[in-house]
C-alpha cells in the first residue's frame, strides 16, 4: 500500500477549513435562493432553539461562547421576524423562556433541508462503512477538542 507524503502539518485542519467555508458558502446561497434571509449567525440561533425550546437567552450565551449583547440582538430580530416567542420563566420573573413559534420550526426544517443535501453531495460515493468511519474518526475528533453536540 503506497503511503502519500502530506507536506503540511495542519493538512487536517486545512480540509476542515474548506469543507466548513464550502458549507457556509452553500447555506448562504441556498437561504439566499429560499428568500430565508437568515444570516449565520441567526440560523444557529434559530437552530438553538428549535433543538431546546424553553431554554433562556442566558443558556445560549453558554453554548455559543458569544457576547451577551450580540446574543440579545439576535433573538430580538428573531422575535420581530416572528420566528422566536417568549414566556416569563416562572422560576425567574426576569428570565424569558424561549421557543421557536411554528413559522420559526419550518424555517429550520427548511435549512435542515439544505443541510441534508450538502450531507448527500460531500459523502457521494462513501459507501455505508465508509461513511461510519467517518463519523467515527469525526467523534474522535471532537472528543480530542472536548465539544460535544
């Protein structure tokens, strides 16, 4: 078996720079094409909370490691857009619970459409053993970094 001589020691990180900027770029076409309108960093909200309704603003904050003020402007356009809907957290009079409304869920399912057709495209050709290795060496790769989904 003839080894291939790799002269870059970030090879790894290289290929998962351009598969993430390939995904990136398809998800703003595509959103773009849908007439979604969502910019990224708002899909990943909306995604939040599609994935855990009556989380807090507080919550996502710690998830995305991100600003509390960006944060607050996000789920307020998210709100005016009518894709996201609060109720007063009755543990907490001054927490707001946060869930998508139903326009919210189908605007994800409509990204999550996407999502699954450039899933379809990178792995063409993988067969099913291929594809579980790759997923396999892909949780081993988050568990070396400590992210979990």
């Amino acid at each position: 078996m003839a080894t291939t001589n790799r002269s870059s020691d970030t090879e790894v990180i290289d290929r998962l720079h351009g598969l993430m900027h390939g995904l990136r770029r398809f998800m703003h076409e595509a959103m773009r094409e849908d007439g979604l309108g969502l910019a990224p960093m708002e899909a990943r909200c909306l995604a939040y909370f599609v994935r855990n309704p009556g989380h807090t603003q507080r919550d996502l904050v710690q998830h995305a490691g991100r600003d509390k003020a960006q944060i607050a402007r996000i789920v307020k356009a998210l709100h005016e857009r009518g894709l996201l809907e609060s109720t007063p957290d009755p543990q907490d009079g001054r927490a707001q619970r946060i869930a998508p409304t139903a326009q919210g869920r189908a605007q994800q399912q409509r990204m999550r459409q996407h999502q699954a057709r450039f899933e379809r495209a990178l792995t063409a050709g993988l067969d099913r053993a291929e594809r579980s290795s790759l997923l396999d060496l892909l949780d081993r790769l988050q568990a070396n970094v400590g992210e979990r989904n």
